[in-house]
C-alpha cells in the first residue's frame, strides 16, 4: 500500500511498526484497501500502534499478523522482523505453531481467553531458537455483531525486562531521526508566534505552497468555527511556554475539511531562551467519525485478563473491565465513587493530574506501582499507560498488570544466591569464578585447601600459574581466550599441583560464562579430581588394544573358515549332485527299458530310490540358496515391487493353473532391493502357499504393500523415525497354530508331515535369510484353517 496524505487515522502512530504497516502492500497479503478493512481491525489496530505494551494480533482465520513497536524487539536483531506483519500465522511461527494454534483456535471458537504466566516459548530470532519466558492473554477481538474476527494478544518477555525497555527508548531516538521524512503534517514557529514552516504533507493536504501558509497565512485554512478556539488555545500555550494539544479542521485542496490532531511542544535554544514551537499534526477524520465506537473498546477490555482501566482528568473512572473490578473487589456501582488514590498507593490527586497531562501530550514508559483491594490488600502491579479520546474528551488508557509472582521469583533469585554461596562452601568439589582476563575472584573451601591458601585474599591475580602444570599452562590461556569470544561454556582437562603431597593430580575443568548488564563478566565453574580415572583409562586402553590383537586373530580364522565354506559350496554344487545325476539316470533308464521285467516290489524300490534322490537334489539346491544369501554381493537397486511380483507370477503360470490358483497384486510401492534375492523371497512364499492349500478350496493368494514408520512395527530392530515398505503375502491355505510362528523359519523346522506335503524345510529359512539381508524384519500371523499372513518390512533406505 502506497502511502498517501489521506493516510487512515488507525496507521498514523509515529513508531516503526505503523510505518511499516502503512507502507505494506495489503493487496498482495489479502486484505485489501486499509480503509476498507473492518471498524474493529481499525480502532483495534489504532490501540495497538499506539499502545506502549506489547501486543500481537492475529486477525482473520488464517491468523495474520500485527504488532507494534512495543513487542518489535522481541523479534531480536534479525529474524522474523519485519518479514511477518501481514504473514499468515502458521507460516511466521512455524518453530512454535503446534503449542499456540490449539490456543488461538480456543479463543477464535468463543471457548475461553488465554491467560499464561512466566510461559518457556523458545522461537527464532537473531540466527538462532531462543528460549525465552512470556506472561500473555489471548483475548477474542469481536465485531459490531458480536462475532469473534481476531485474537489480540497482550505480553510481555518476562526474561529481558530492562533491555526492552532499552529497546524502546532506542526505537523512539530512531524515530525522531526519521521524522524529516515523515508524511505527517510538521510545522515551526519561532519566538514571535509566526509559522516558518510547512512541511509538503502540508502543501499536499491544502493545495497551498508554503509561502501562502507561513507567517499567520495558515488561518486562512482553518475551519471558521475552529479559529478563535484553536487561536486562543495556541497563543495561551505560547505565553506559558507549554505544550499543548488540540483538534482543528483544516480546508483540504478539494475543498471539503479534515480534521487534524495537533501535538505541539515548545523548543528552546542551546543556552535555554525560548525558540518557538514544534508542531505535529495527524488527521483523524476518521477517528472522530469513529469515536461512537466506545462500545466496541468496551467489548475489546471485557475479554481482556488484565484490568483495562479508562480515567477521567479528574481521576475518576469512566469504565472498569471485569477483570479490575474482580481484582480490586468491588462492584460497578461501588466504582462509581473510586478516584485513582483510593486504589493506588502511590498517586495523590495533584500528582494524577499531572500524569493525566503528561500522557495527553506524550508517551509514558512502563512502570511499576502498587494497588490496594476492598480489603486492604497491597500488591505490586505493571502498568502501561495511553492517552486517548474519545467522542472529543480526554481519556487515560492503563493496563495493570499483578505482578506479585515476580516480585516473589525476584526475591527467591536473591535467597538462591545465598543459597549458592553456602552450597559452594559445603561442596566436596572445587567451585570457582574467574574474570575474563582469568583472574580468579572465587573459590570454594574445597578449592583453597588442595592449593594450600589459607583465605581467599591470597588467591589474588593469578596464582593459580604457579600451582598448573607448565605444560598445561598454555591450554587454559587459549580455552579462556576462544570462551571470551564466542562465549559458550566449555570444559577441558589439566594438572594441578597438591600443597601436602607436592604432587600433580588430573582435573576435569567445566565452566559457563556469567553476565552483569549483559555483559561478559567472566566465567563460573567446577573442578572434579579425576586422577584415578585418568589412571583407570590408561589401563582400560592397554586392555583394549590386547583384546584387538586377539581380535585379529580371530578374524584371521574366520576368513579361513569362510574359505572352507565357500569349498564346501563349490563341491555341493558340482561333486555332490554329480552321483546324484547318474543315480538319477541309470535309475529312469531301468524303469524305462527293463519295467516289465521287474516284480512289483523292485518297482517299488525304484520309485523310492528316485524320490530319495529327487529329495536329496532339492535338499542340496536349497542349501546353496541358504548359502548364496550370506555370500553374495549385496547391490541394491531402486526396483517397482509390482513388476518383480508380476514377474515371479509369470514364472510359476503353469503351475498356477494346474492347481486352479488365483493371485492378486494390489499396489506395491517402489524400493531399494537386490533383484535376484527378492524374486526368490516372493517365489518361496508363494511356492509356499501353493504347497499348503487346503483340500476344500481353490488357492487365493493376496501381495499388497504400504509404507509406515517404524514405529508401527513394534518391533525391536526397526528404527522409529525411519520409513520402511511392508509387503503383506496372504493366503486361504491350511495355516499353523500360531505359536510356531517364530519356528517355521528355523533351517529344516517343519509344522507337517513330509509324507503329506513335499519340501526340504529351508524355503522360509531362505525368505529370513534375505530379509536380514535387507536390513528388515519379517513376521507370520495365522490360524489353523484359516490360512497364513506373511509381513515382511524394509527400510526405504539402505545405508
């Protein structure tokens, strides 16, 4: 939104934070023209620029942001600032939106303000996640009709009280630099009473050149019922040197009259001889078209948690939230008669009027008071105050804050001090402060001792360089030098000499570093003799590189057996089945050439004989497969799990058919497999299925698959976090009892007879083999009769 003369009275404040929120194109953010936002976005925005206290509010339902200048150094140096004014919520605090959006959704809904006191909400700013404690409310923002439009929040940063405020004044020495450049209406008089200048939001407004307003051509543009009231207010200040405040309309260039807010103060020279006056004006034509909106403000204070408090010049009060007259126990008729003295200790009615003119004129920084209850009871209390009007009247706008809990926290940081001092002494350890050059400014009884000082007087400059081991003299000087720039804490390792023994023992160092007034002042730590340590590690180490050379050897013979292994595979796979083949042959050609000559029971011994060997055959095959999946190179590939299964599939079509068997394939996810090893899994289990159907069906058999974290599997080897795809292999055979779940697995375990269903009880051995294989884990579930469920997970990403 480009900035213009006829900028909105609500986007007039003289911070930081309402030039930045005029200058922001609202258009892009969703929003719109500002002059046609919503009257409660308006005056609420309006309290909140010009409010001292901090606030943040969250309009709309995708929560965007504003926040004034109060609460702009809690966004640090960089960071936040100013990227999220007009931000959507969830995408400026995503650090933090999981722990406040449940909170804004209860107020948005109407179930409740939010109130958190001393609250740790850690977020990000000048580079890095801050911790940092916050007293706030969330209080619901409503429309004319009542209905919630947006959460105002209203904090403060409990943790850096001081360089807030500090912040603050910093803000306001940045904004008199900026004011030269300010599109408000400026104007200076000198000593006589005659204008000398006219900003050009001036000659903008009126359509007049400077020349036509200076002197006392100005009142020619005033409003003819408003001259001889502005007149007298002017020159009245001006005999008594004083600032004054006043509402004039002013004849804009096309002829219509707006009306300006005028802040005027008198200025004085060098050597303190009256100079003039200087003069800021803002137009609040809208304001005063507004002004009826007092009920809304009364909505706004109702919801508040802390009291909202608008006083007369007089000090009485014009309106009490719920929340002050709850807190100071009284009854809104019983109000009616308080004045501020009667409930705050510190105010007498003289010294309220002045603050009442001081706020008119200027901002008043937070302070501290006390309040007293219907019951006598006194409490320390935060208070922010604003000077507003309303309907054309001067009002005091404060929010009070109790802040008795601090006052108490405050107190027990003084006790626990003490408290410190004495732990320290009684301490079997050694306890120390050093300044940053390493002067050591304390030590513990424990400390003093061991050195051999008698009183901490003696521990003067730097003693301690003549009790460190020289050798490691050098290490603390660059420890402490590297701690003083980066200031993190640290910890390292020195010799320091014992004054009854004379001799060296080892010291475990830790410090972290201590401020005064946010400055470094040095570093507070602990010293933990770890002589024997020292010595136990040395002995351990000696142990270790034992164990590494009988390590070795042990390696050593295991690469021998592994040669014995692979020997072993080579002869199954070739010597072994060899006699195998020929038993096989000699056998097939007698069946074939001499069957008739043969008498029923040497048949009989013949097709025993065949089916030994065919047994023995598979026996030995599947044994080399058992093997080949400890010994192969595993080189995973990135595979479509669907295509493998449709391939295996393929394989397997003619048996598929002679059993009558259907298979069906659902949506099978993409990972990182070895081909080979996998096709095998997906062949034994379905090999599997159809080897135990049940006699009363066909075989149905389901692979499907999904992908889950791992913790979900509840199992014990999967890693929580981790991604992992799960294939489901289901059938509707004969099943087991479940407690053999684990079993079928194991290398020649078998649940059925071998007269009944075929097999050599290595094919699901082989399935957990190449499943280990892919770093995952593999599980069966079923029920006798009702078929069996192989899950078999691994992870999306192997390492």
């Amino acid at each position: 939104m480009s900035k213009t003369t006829n900028t909105p009275y609500f986007l007039l404040g003289e911070g930081e934070m309402a030039r930045l929120t005029r200058s922001l194109d609202w258009e892009k953010k969703g929003l719109g023209d500002p002059e046609q936002w919503p009257n409660e976005l308006k005056v609420t925005l309006d309290i909140v620029l010009n409010s001292e206290f901090p606030m943040f509010l969250f309009w709309g339902d995708d929560y965007l942001c504003f926040y004034n200048d109060a609460y702009r150094p809690s966004l640090g140096k960089t960071g936040k600032h100013p990227s999220i004014l007009g931000m959507k919520g969830k995408e400026a605090w995503p650090e933090i939106w999981p722990e406040i959006e449940p909170l804004l959704r209860q107020v948005s809904n109407g179930e409740g303000r939010v109130y958190r006191e001393n609250q740790l909400i850690p977020f990000y700013r000048n580079g890095v996640v801050e911790d940092m404690y916050w007293t706030f409310s969330y209080s619901p923002v409503h429309n004319e009709k009542g209905e919630i439009t947006a959460v105002l929040t209203v904090c403060s940063e409990t943790t850096a009280l001081v360089q807030r405020q500090q912040d603050l004044k910093n803000s306001e020495r940045r904004f008199r630099s900026m004011a030269e450049d300010t599109d408000l209406y400026i104007v200076t008089g000198d000593e006589t009473g005659e204008a000398t200048y006219f900003n050009p939001a001036w000659t903008k407004l009126t359509g007049a050149e400077m020349e036509e307003l200076t002197g006392t051509g100005w009142s020619n543009f005033v409003h003819p019922e408003d001259l001889e009231p502005f007149s007298s207010l002017y020159f009245g200040s001006f005999e008594k040197r004083a600032p004054f405040t006043g509402e004039v309309r002013v004849k804009s260039a096309d002829g219509s009259y707006r009306w300006i807010l005028a802040n005027a103060t008198p200025r004085f020279k060098p050597d303190g001889d009256f100079a003039g006056y200087i003069g800021i004006f803002t137009d609040i034509t809208e304001r005063k078209e507004i002004e009826h909106s007092f009920e809304l403000f009364k909505i706004i204070a109702e919801n508040a948690i802390d009291p909202f408090i608008l006083m007369r010049e007089d000090a009485s009060f014009k309106y009490l939230n719920e929340a002050a007259l709850e807190k100071w126990g009284y009854t809104e008729e019983e109000a009616k008669t308080l004045k501020v003295p009667d409930v705050d200790t510190v105010f007498d009615l003289e010294g309220f009027r002045e603050l009442f003119k001081e706020a008119q004129k200027n901002s008043i920084p937070l302070f501290e008071t006390t309040h007293v209850n219907k019951q006598g009871e006194i409490y320390p209390v935060e208070v922010t105050l604003t000077g507003i009007t309303l309907g054309g009247k001067a009002y005091m706008h404060a929010i009070a804050r109790d802040i008795s809990e601090r006052r108490k926290a405050e107190n027990q940081l003084m006790a626990s001090e003490l408290r410190f001092r004495l732990l320290a002494e009684q301490s079997p350890i050694w306890v120390w402060m050093a300044d940053t050059n390493l002067n050591v400014e304390y030590a513990n009884g424990q400390m003093l001792d061991y050195i051999g000082l008698n009183d901490l007087s003696q521990f003067l400059g730097k003693v301690w360089q003549d009790v460190v081991h020289p050798d490691d003299l050098p290490v603390i000087v660059k420890t402490f030098q590297e701690a003083s720039h980066s200031r993190d804490p640290f910890e390292y390792e020195h010799r320091v000499k014992e004054a009854a023994t004379g001799e060296y023992n080892w010291f475990h160092i830790r410090a972290v570093p201590r401020y005064e007034d946010d400055k470094l002042a040095g570093y507070i730590g602990t010293g933990v003799n770890i002589d024997d340590q020292k010595a136990f590690t040395r002995k351990l180490e000696d142990e270790v590189a034992e164990r590494t050379k009988a390590l070795a050897e042990s390696n050593k013979v295991l690469g021998e057996m592994n040669k014995e292994l692979e020997a072993f595979a080579y002869i199954s796979s070739h010597d072994l089945q060899e006699p195998l083949r020929k038993i096989q042959t000699f056998s097939s050609q007698i069946m074939s050439l001499d069957f008739e000559n043969l008498t029923d029971k040497s048949k009989d011994k013949f097709n025993r004989m065949q089916q030994a060997a065919e047994r023995m055959q598979a026996l030995i095959q599947d044994l080399l497969a058992y093997s080949r999946t400890s010994t192969e190179e595993r080189n995973f590939e990135r595979t479509d799990l669907g295509e493998l299964a449709q391939q295996v599939t393929g394989t397997l079509q003619e048996e598929l058919e002679a059993q009558d068997a259907r298979i069906v394939i659902g949506e099978l996810p993409t990972a990182p497999v070895i081909p080979f090893q996998f096709q095998q899994l997906l062949f034994n289990l379905i090999s599997n299925s159809l080897k135990f159907r049940s006699p009363d069906r066909s075989p149905e058999i389901h692979i499907e698959g999904a992908v889950i974290k791992g913790k979900k599997l509840n199992h014990n080897k999967a890693e929580p976090e981790s991604e992992y795809c799960c294939i489901m292999v289901r059938d509707n055979g004969i099943g087991f009892e479940q407690k053999y779940a684990d079993r079928i697995f194991e290398v020649f375990q078998r649940l059925h007879p071998k007269d009944r269903y075929i097999g050599t009880g290595i094919g699901l051995s082989i399935v957990k083999k190449i499943v280990e294989n892919h770093n995952g884990v593999i599980s069966a579930s079923s029920e006798e009769g009702q078929g069996t469920t192989f899950r078999i997970c691994i992870p999306l990403s192997q390492i």
